[in-house]
C-alpha cells in the first residue's frame, strides 16, 4: 500500500486481485501507511508502479492496482469510469 502525498490517493497494488473487495466492503476505510510508504507525487508514483511490477514479476505494470480516494466533493462530478477485465490480456 502506497500514499500520493500530492492528493492522498490511497494505492493498493496486489496480485491476486483481493485489494478492491477489502476497500469497498466496509462502511469505513481506515489506512495506516509508514513514511516510507508515502510518494511524493503523481509523476514519481507511475515510475515507482512501474518499477514494482518489473522487480517483482517482469511484468510492464501490475495487473491489480487500485487507487482510492476521499469522498466526492459536492462540486464534482457524478460521473465515475471503470475497467476490469478478467483475462491476462
């Protein structure tokens, strides 16, 4: 689990797929991360994601990777997109 500092995105990068289920069953979501979890920015967190998935599996970039948010402003929009795909392509 990882922080972007620069909006408090939460990151969660698994390889089983199991992050999403965690994070939107409960009611309330409370993330404890060290200091040295925590990116300073989004352009450091995309060469970090990469470097992860390389070093771990030789993969471009994880398969599961989740980003999570606060609760929408009311000044937002309503509109949310999403894409999930179960097959490795």
């Amino acid at each position: 689990m990882r922080l972007c500092a620069e909006t408090g995105t939460l990151v969660m990068v698994t390889n089983e797929g199991n992050g999403r289920m965690v994070s939107t069953m409960p009611d309330l979501h409370v993330a404890v991360v060290g200091i040295d979890k925590i990116i300073p920015d989004w352009e450091s967190l995309t060469v970090f994601l990469k470097l992860l998935a390389r070093s771990a599996t030789g993969q471009k970039l994880s398969t599961y990777t989740q980003f999570i948010t606060g609760p929408r402003r009311a000044e937002e929009e309503t509109c949310r997109a999403s894409r999930a795909s179960n097959s490795p392509t």
